[in-house]
C-alpha cells in the first residue's frame, strides 16, 4: 500500500474534477501565428524576440514552453512510487523535507510514498554531499591525493510509477 505524501500546503479536495480544473489545456505554440505568439508573450509579460522588426520563432516558442512548464501545477505530473531511508546521521529529521515552487512536502523514512516526478528530479536527484577521502599521503613532498565521491543526501529506492485511477 503507498502512503500518500503528505503535501503541506495543500488542503485541497482528493475530487479529480476539481484537479483537472486546476490543470491548464496544453496549447500548441508551433502551430500559432507570429501575432499569436506575440500576443502569449505579452499576456506572460515575456520579452518578444524581434529581428530586424520581424519575429524570432523559434526564441518564442522556447521561452513560452519554458513558462508553461514552470506554471504547471504538480498535481498534473505523473507520480513515483519511492521508499527514502536513512542516512544515520546523528542530527536527521524525522521526515524527509522538500520545496519546489513555493510547494512543501513531508515524507516519512522507511515507508512507501507516492510523490510527482519533478519533485524527485529537482530536489531529491540534486540533493548531493561531496565527500573527499585521502588516498595518498608523500611525506618526502607532503603532498596529498584524495579522491571525490558524490553521494546521495536522501537515499531512496524507486518502485515504479503511479498506476492511472480511473
């Protein structure tokens, strides 16, 4: 059984009418007019790329992608099925805490959870600690060799992907 993720600051309804009425209809900016576009930029408040006075499209479309993929809401994201375990480190909280977007999250150690994908690639997957282990000590220059290692801040495993429901 997954544990749902606690969500913070969110105290929504489970209702999927009401998640799918947050989640705004993708639109196609390849297919757009160059006033089209324009008229996205200027509703996004984004700077419109011109040359010469004419359009730069594919600079628009970049950046109108871009703000469209930061606006959409977690809730529309398919979700990871994942298990965090501790590190065992003396000062380690009694959750796992994560941020993205002004979005809170709360998972507890040791158990299945359910949590959107951008989430764990944002913030778990970055969360490093680089460690140097001394490997080689000259005393005859005192020069010294140490090998980096990257490790995982919030170890976890992943079980798969989220069934659909419905």
């Amino acid at each position: 059984m997954t544990t749902e993720l606690n969500n913070i600051n969110d105290k929504a309804s489970d209702d999927p009418s009401v998640k799918a009425a947050e989640i705004p209809a993708k639109k196609n900016f390849v297919t757009m007019s160059d006033t089209q576009l324009m008229n996205e930029l200027l509703d996004r408040n984004l700077d419109i790329p011109m040359d010469d006075g004419h359009l730069i499209r594919n600079a628009a479309i970049k950046s109108l992608t871009k703000r469209a993929k930061e606006s959409t809401p977690l809730s529309a994201y398919r979700r990871m099925r994942v298990i965090f375990h501790r590190t065992g480190k003396e000062a380690e909280a009694p959750y796992v805490f994560m941020s993205l977007n002004g979005i809170a999250f709360q998972a507890p150690y040791e158990v299945e959870v359910s949590i959107p994908e951008p989430m764990m690639r944002t913030c778990i997957d970055s969360a490093v600690v680089t460690n140097y282990d001394m490997t080689d000590f000259n005393q005859a220059t005192g020069s010294t060799n140490y090998v980096e290692k990257v490790i995982r801040a919030v170890p976890y495993t992943f079980l798969g992907y989220e069934e659909a429901k419905g």
